[in-house]
C-alpha cells in the first residue's frame, strides 16, 4: 500500500515536471527584433529552468526512496521469546544494548495478557497482546540505557499485578 501511494505520487510529480519542461521548452521570444545579447539570455534561462526542474525531481526523488518503511528495520533484529502465564513473564533474554533492534516474539501459555514495555521514567514505550497459540512480534529498539519492565496490561487473575519482569538495556559498546 505505502508503495503505491508512493508511486502514485512519484509518478504525478513525473507528470508535472514534464508538463513544466514541455512548456519551457516551447517558450521563446515573440517575434520581434533581438540581439545576440537577448537571445543568448533565453537560452542560458531555458537551460536553467532545465535544470532546475531536474534537480527538483532529483532531490524530492532522493529523499523519498531511501525511506525507512515501518515493517522492518535496517539491521535485522534479534529476537527474543516472550512468553506470558498466570503469573509471571519468561523473556528468553532480559538483556540488551540500547540501539540494539529486538523483535519481542510474543505469546501466552494460558489466557490473554497484555505485554508493556516501561522505560526507567515509568512511561510506556511499547505494547502487544500476549495471546495463547498466536505469537505477536514487538519491534523495539532502546533508545537508552537503564532498567526497564515488562508490566501485564490485561487483567488475567488474582496474581495479575504480579507478572514483572525486568529488562537490561545496556550501554552500546
Ligand atoms: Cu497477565
């Protein structure tokens, strides 16, 4: 989807600036009488609308191909097992650099929970469903060092309150 839109767009932007360089190009004096000077003067502005409409295209080209797309990272993210139960959080690992790009691979042994993320200021950072026989991917990648907590978002029982776990998020080396 986010692909065609872009084409779309790229394509419409195509469209214009060759409409613009049409025009440009069949532009010129009107008759009457001019030097070399003047003439000379509409050639140099003809080339150099030219070329500023296809620095146009190229730069607004430029800064859109490379974009990031939302479903997956540059680096390829290590993965991490999350599994929920009543009433406690088993991480596969609790430790990771900041920087570092982790996919949570998330789901549940019993019933519904609800996997949070909290950052060291208490602030949520990132949520999934932890659900029995499905597993729910959590891209996150710590910004900064410190202690972090997987908190259940989803009342699941008396010992609800109970399922914390920690995360490590260390300094990049
Ligand atoms: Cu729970």
């Amino acid at each position: 989807m986010q692909i065609s839109i872009l084409l779309v767009t790229l394509l419409g932007m195509a469209f214009v600036a060759a409409a613009f360089v049409f025009v440009v190009l069949n532009s010129g004096p009107r008759d009457e009488d001019y030097g070399g000077i003047a003439k000379r003067g509409y050639f140099i502005r003809r080339w150099w609308m030219i070329g500023l409409c296809a620095a146009g295209v190229v730069v607004s080209a430029w800064s859109l191909v490379p974009f990031p797309l939302q479903a997956s990272s540059v680096e390829s993210p290590r993965i991490i097992q999350a599994i929920g139960r009543q009433w406690s959080w088993e991480l596969a690992s609790s430790s990771v650099e900041a920087g570092e790009p982790v996919r949570f691979r998330v789901t549940s042994l019993d019933v519904n929970h609800g996997f949070a993320i909290y950052g060291p200021d208490d602030q949520i950072i990132a949520q999934t469903q932890a659900m029995p026989g499905y597993y729910n991917d959590l891209d996150v990648t710590f910004e900064r060092a410190g202690k972090y907590r997987v908190l259940c978002l989803e009342y699941c029982g008396l010992a609800h309150h109970t399922m914390v776990a920690e995360i490590d998020v260390k300094e990049r080396r």
